[in-house]
C-alpha cells in the first residue's frame, strides 16, 4: 500500500512539474511576441526582446523548478544559440537593423561555458578532491582541532572556526558531509537528551555558510558577483582574490565567532567536557607532498595575485595541471566534480552577456530613469528579495537572476552610490545575502546534510538561521559600506 501511495505522489509531482513548464513555455511564448511598445524602453529591438523572454524563461523556471536548475541553465544557453545568435536556426534570423538589433555570436555564448570564473571554481573543485584522495583534509582537521582542548564549548568554537576555514577552499556542501562524519563518535559521549549535540550539529551547516562567503570559489553566488564586477565590457572595476579577502575574511571570522556565541546561548552543553578524537586515512607518501606544496601555493599565489600580476583564474589552473601531470588524480575522479553547479553558473553568465550583448542593458539605463531611485532602497530591496528567495531556492539561481539586472541598476545609477559605498555594495551584498539564508533544510545542502542526521527539528534551524542570518546581513552590508567608503576595491 505504502508502495502505491509513493507512486501516486510521484505521477502527482511529476504531473504538476509538466504543467508548470507548460505555463512557463507559455507566458514567454507571449513575452516573445507582445508589441515592443508594452515593455517601455525606449529603440527596443526584436533581438533584446527575446533575451528578456529568455530572462522570463529562466526566472519563472528557477523560481517554479520545474526542471532541475542546471537543465534551466543550459536551457538558457541553448535558446540564445538558436534563436539570437548568428548560427540561429533561419527563421529567427534577420537582417540587422535599428529594429531587429545585432545577433550575438554563438561562440561567445558558448564561451560561458568556459568563463575564466569557471576555471576559478574547477580549480577549487579540484583542490577539494585531491585533499580527500591524500587524507590531507582529516590531517588538517586533527591538527587543527587539538589547540581547542576538550571544554565543550571550545570544541564547538573549534568546529565553527575549521568547517568555516574549510569552505572557503573547498566546497561547503563536501565540508559539511566530512565534518559531519568527523562528529560521530563526539555524539556518542554526549547525552542523548541534551542540547549540545544540537549546537554542535547545527555549527557544520551555519561555519559552511558563513566560511563560503570569504573568498570568490567559496559559493558560486561569489564568482557571479566578482565575474560582473570584474567584465570588461560591464562595470570593470578589477577587484582581485586578494582584495575580497581582505575585508570578507575578517568579516566571516566574526561571524563565526558570534555563530559561537549565539549557539552557546540556545542550546547550553550539559556535559562540560568532550574527549575528541578524529578518524580517517592520511595517506602518508610523495602525493601527499604534491597535495600539500600545491594547496599552498595555490592558495598563496590567490592572496597575492595583486603582486605576481597572474590573475586568480590563472591561478586556477595550476592544481589542475599539476594534479593531471602527476597522477593524483584520474578521470574518474573528474566525475566527482559537481558539474551542475558549473552549468548553473554558466547560465548566470549567458544572461549577463545576453543583456550586454544585445545591448538590452543600454537601452534599460537610457529608458529608465535610475538616477531618480534612492541607492538605500535599491540596497535594502535587493538584499531582502535576494534572502527571501535564497531560503526557498538554489541560491547559485537567486544570484544568476539579480546579480545581471542590478548590474544594469548599478550602472544606470551612476555615482550616486557614493552615498551607500558604490556599485561593490550592492552586487556583494547579493552574495552575502544569498550565503546568509541559512533558515530551512532547503536553504542550502548543508543544512539538508544537517537535518538528515535526525538530530535537529526545523523550528531549530529556522531560530538559529534567523537569527545569525539577520546579523550576517547587517553586519556585512555594514562591513561592505566602509569598504566602498574607503575605496578599498578602487
């Protein structure tokens, strides 16, 4: 019976996801072809009126998921190679005119595929995978963890701070599962019926959330935000690894210590003390070296690649050359890469370039009055519909829509920024606030990684989340204003 009523949901599920794509394939079936006068911008082009079809397209499909988001992704790019590239199908081609526009080249669109952003998050992807082959991951983790002693409330400071520390490199859903892991037999000397199982379950997915915000590859919400600071052809401002390190750093730090002291507070340890001792294989041998030279290096040259003029995306390929060359890793190890994150990102780039591009982005700023709109409402919207939208879906999917729009917002706005510290402000702030929704299991997969132990109830997720999430964004947009205050990113 109980076989029969999961497939009786599972046509159900199915059945609504086909009607909803149905309803999207539909309403940007009539965005495509409404007259060009209903949408009010000024020398609107039959070409920019399909990039926003396909804006409609992606937005209602992310928001609905009725496919899965990276499908949405390469949805996108392959509608713009059909119908407004200069190798679309004939009879959406035209000649190129003040009304139809100029189509966009089909290899630039494919080129997101390969953005030198993506490049940056292999290159992470990799470092993550030849740390766990080696062990060096379970060896930094033990030799991290012992200067926090066994005070239970020191070892939970100490998860905090080393999940935090490892999601800055490495994915945080993997640091969440491997830390997870490493906690397992702590929960076995901890009262059943305590609370500090409670908080030191909840520190893995909150550490992993706050950590990813510290450098670019920490969250791919980050590499779109730098990737549309940094385009040439868009805001161009040139902000290197190093310089987003150097205010998102400290900021995840202090994060992660009033994480420490909030957790503390709601969910106080019974048991004063915990005997700590972590299991797993290091593999002690010549690629252990490799792993270990190389993650250093990387990591140095990323820090300093304002001064070794090699840009961080470079950097990037550096792991993976030598990682390849020496054997530390395999092509099946490349199968391990979470690729539909790389397709999600890649989707967030088609629309940017769409936008540019087809010179809808122009157009946008010259018809709409932007410079009349108050930057500290723009700043407070932005960020509430980016935390509110982050905790329900992907939130890789809430950056590759608002990051493009607020990009036009922000050049249309001009120098009015000033007042609330520049474009930075805002685009960052999209990335902090997509990391700060951390209230639901489906907020992010660390937090689904969390629930699924048993250990943790929703309603204690959702007040650890609100509460740390709503300090996250006051504090950072706080930390992001001085920033551009102080000119720090130019």
């Amino acid at each position: 019976m109980s076989e029969e009523k999961s497939n009786v949901l599972t046509n159900h599920v199915e059945s609504k996801k086909v009607i909803e794509l149905i309803v999207i394939a539909v309403i940007t079936a009539i965005v495509w072809n409404l007259p060009q006068s209903c949408f009010g911008i000024d020398g609107l082009t039959v070409i920019q009126q399909r990039v926003i079809a396909v804006f409609v397209f992606a937005t209602l499909s992310w928001l609905t998921e009725a496919i899965p988001s990276w499908a949405t992704s390469l949805g996108i790019i392959t509608l713009m190679c059909l119908t407004i590239s200069d190798n679309s199908i004939s009879v959406f081609k035209g000649e190129e005119s003040a009304a139809f526009g100029k189509l966009l080249s089909s290899k630039d669109i494919m080129a997101t595929f390969a953005n030198p952003v993506i490049m940056l998050f292999l290159g992470g992807f990799i470092l993550a995978i030849a740390a766990t082959k080696s062990g060096l991951d379970v060896l930094l983790a033990k030799n991290l963890i012992k200067p926090f002693g066994n005070k239970s409330e020191n070892v939970l400071l100490g998860f905090l701070l080393i999940t935090g520390i490892f999601s800055m490199f490495v994915s945080n859903t993997a640091t969440a599962a491997m830390m997870l892991t490493f906690l397992t037999p702590v929960f076995a000397a901890l009262p059943a019926n305590g609370k500090g199982r409670i908080a030191l379950t909840l520190s893995i997915p909150i550490a992993a959330n706050i950590g990813g915000m510290a450098t670019p590859i920490g969250t791919p919400p980050n590499a779109i935000a730098l990737q549309a600071l940094n385009n040439p052809e868009g805001l161009n401002l040139g902000i290197s690894f190093g310089q987003w390190m150097s205010f998102m750093f400290p900021l995840a730090i202090a994060l992660l210590v009033i994480s420490w002291i909030v957790l503390k507070k709601l969910f106080p340890f019974s048991k004063k003390t915990i005997e700590l001792e972590i299991t797993g294989n290091v593999h002690h041998g010549w690629r252990m070296w490799v792993v270990a030279g190389t993650f250093i290096v990387t990591i140095l040259m990323w820090l300093l690649d304002i001064f070794t003029g090699v840009d961080a995306n470079n950097v990037a390929l550096i792991p993976i050359g030598v990682f390849a060359i020496t054997g530390v890793i395999n092509g099946k190890d490349l199968q391990s890469i979470d690729w539909s994150v790389i397709w999600m990102v890649a989707g967030g780039f088609a629309l940017g370039l769409g936008m540019n591009g087809s010179g809808l982005a122009d157009a946008a700023i010259a018809s709409i009055p932007f410079g009349q709109w108050s930057p500290l409402v723009i700043l407070v919207i932005s960020g509430l519909i980016c935390y509110f939208l982050s905790n329900f879906i992907s939130n890789t999917a809430t950056a590759a829509l608002l990051v493009p729009i607020l990009a036009v917002v922000c050049t249309g706005m001009g120098d009015r920024l000033s007042a609330i510290g520049g474009t930075s402000t805002i685009i960052i702030g999209i990335a902090l606030a997509a990391s700060s929704a951390m209230c639901l299991p489906i907020s992010t997969p660390p937090n689904a990684i969390a629930y699924s132990t048993g250990l943790v109830k929703q309603n204690d997720m959702l007040k650890v989340g609100l509460v740390v999430g709503i300090i996250s964004m006051a504090l950072g947009y706080t930390v992001l204003f001085f920033v551009g205050k102080m000119h720090i990113l130019g």
